[in-house]
C-alpha cells in the first residue's frame, strides 16, 4: 500500500512519550523532581489533530506526574502509562476506539515500540529513532524528538487527508 493511501486512512494517532514528544533526556533535580521539555509545536499539532475530528493517545512505559500535567493540558484522556506491553495496550486501544489497526498511527522510537509499529497502519519514528524501529516505519520525520516532529507528522497526515487547507483557514479568520 502506498504512503498517502496509508496517511489517509488514520483516526487515530498513538505516541510514545519520551524520545517521540520529548528529547529522550529525564531530569532530575536536588529532591528528585523529574522534569521534560515538550516542544509546543507538537502541542499544537495534537490540537490540529483534535480540531480535525480525530482522536490522540499516548503509550509510554514509564509514569510521570509531569507527563499527565502536559497531556490534560493539551485535553487528551487517552493516557496509558507504565505499559511495558506497548503492543497489547495500543490494541486494546484500537479495539476501545472501535478502528481496525489500518486507521492507527504509532510514533515511537525505541525497540520497546517495535511490536505496535508492526501491527498498525502506519509506523511512524522520529528522525532520532533507533535504526531497528526505521527499518519497520513507513515514515521518519526530518525532525528529532521532542522538536516538534510530531507537528511534522501530524501536518503530512492532515495535507494527505486534505484537510490542512480548511483547518488553517480557521487560524486566518480567528
């Protein structure tokens, strides 16, 4: 199947965290507070996504208070952390949403992101993404993680789906 066929098809986009919405780098201050950087790029991506109908998850194997901070900020409620089985649980949500693994966008960037990658639609890693997880993806961003490659996949998504055009027309009128 062609790219933009594959583009074309997704409802859903699921994402790792770390490495994909961030840089991969886990801070820890003097009281062992964790912290990341998100890009706000992605940020408004996702929101794009959103705009258009359409449904956002994260999988991540670890749990960060911050993490959940940044995503209901963003309003997404699909937060699924501590999966160390990325696989069953990107499934488990495929069946939730009620879509066929055709419509489902994974972005991850790391072995642990290998099994779902294989099973969905389209694959998607970030530029950073280990040479394992590129050799299965249908698409490497040209950015590295958490520097707005998710806004990047997002954006080809939407133009595939002809739906970029109408949605920044809603930024020009407003």
């Amino acid at each position: 199947m062609k790219l933009d066929q594959r583009m074309q098809q997704v409802q859903l986009i699921l994402s790792d965290v770390d490495g994909v919405l961030t840089d991969g780098s886990i801070t820890y201050d003097n009281q062992g507070i964790e912290s990341k950087t998100f890009h706000v790029r992605d940020g408004l991506g996702i929101k794009l996504w959103q705009l258009a109908g359409h449904n956002f998850g994260i999988i991540t194997a670890r749990s960060s208070h911050v993490v959940k901070i940044r995503m209901t900020e963003l309003g997404i409620d699909t937060i699924r952390q501590g999966s160390d089985n990325k696989l069953q649980v990107g499934m488990q949500l495929i069946e939730e949403f009620e879509l066929q693994p055709a419509q489902v966008c994974y972005v991850g960037d790391d072995l642990s992101d290998l099994g779902l990658l294989s099973k969905v639609g389209l694959a998607a890693t970030v530029a950073d993404g280990v040479d394992e997880v590129k050799s299965v993806a249908h698409v490497t961003t040209k950015l590295a993680g958490g520097t707005g490659a998710l806004r990047e996949l997002v954006e080809l998504i939407l133009k595939s789906q002809n739906r970029w055009d109408e949605l920044m027309q809603t930024y020009r009128d407003s």
